[in-house]
C-alpha cells in the first residue's frame, strides 16, 4: 500500500465557491477541483494541471490553507475504500484569466457532471466532501483562524 498526494483548489468569488458537481448512485454530490499528484510533478503543477482538466480554469495557487487526511477504513465508505489513504493538500487559489473566459473542462472525472458556484453561506445544506471541511471553509470566509492540519476527517 502506499499513501497518495492529492491537491485540492478553494476558488472564491465574491460570496460563491466554484465546486465540482458530481452525480453517483445516491445523487448528486460536491467535490473541491483538484486531484492526485504524479509522479515528477510539483504538488502546485498537479493542482494548476486538474483544475484545467477539471473545470477549464487557469489558476494561480496560493497559500496553503488545510491539509487533510483521508484513511478509507475509517469513514463510511470503508467498504470500498479500505485500502485508500491520500493527504489532501487544499489550497487557496486565484484565476488567472477573467472567470467570464473559461474553457470546458478537459478531462472531467468519470462521475462529475459540471461545476457550480455555490454560496459559501449555503454550503452545509450540500452534500460535499469531505464533509467536515465546510464548516473550515465558512470559518475562512468569515476571517475566523482554523488549524493547518484538519487530521483524518471526512
């Protein structure tokens, strides 16, 4: 087994921000842009490349704002996800170009079926995971501090 990097983009704008929109067999459900690390590539690089593939943004990473780990046989999925353990490093980030000049998305992943700009004010009300990093999101938005490591949560 083997632990797996992954980078995750907080893109704000004004009150709203922008999500994955992904569908499953219980629905639809939310996820931060962003993805696994590759082998040889900056963890920045792996952020900058998923969110293009992901939303069709060009982003400029910025500070690190939470890490989280995610151990599968802990959680609720842990029927499936047994074996899995990934640190999620979640990173505030800016655009690049005007957001009005986005492309599509240009590797989505298999279950996301768009993006969507959601009110931070809103965000307990959607299923998005992890779940429990809504709440640290709220906390930012409002100028509330919160630990850098959030520890094994979901």
């Amino acid at each position: 087994m083997y632990i797996r990097n992954s980078a995750k983009a907080i893109l704000i704008s004004g009150d709203k921000i922008l999500l994955t929109k992904n569908k499953d067999n219980e629905g639809e459900f939310y996820l931060f842009p962003g993805g696994g690390q590759e082998h040889g590539e900056t963890i920045h690089n792996a952020l900058i490349r998923e969110c293009i593939e992901e939303t069709g943004f060009n982003i400029k990473v910025g500070n690190l704002l939470h890490i989280r780990e995610y151990i599968g046989k802990n959680h609720e999925y842990f029927s499936f996800d047994f074996t899995v353990h990934q640190v999620e490093y979640y990173f505030i980030c800016t655009f690049v170009d005007d957001i009005s000049n986005n492309q599509n998305p240009t590797n989505p992943d298999v279950d996301q079926v768009g993006i969507e700009w959601v009110n931070i004010r809103d965000l307990m009300e959607y299923r998005i995971y992890p779940k429990e990093l809504r709440q640290y999101i709220i906390k930012f938005f409002n100028g509330e501090k919160a630990s850098v490591y959030l520890g094994d949560i979901n």
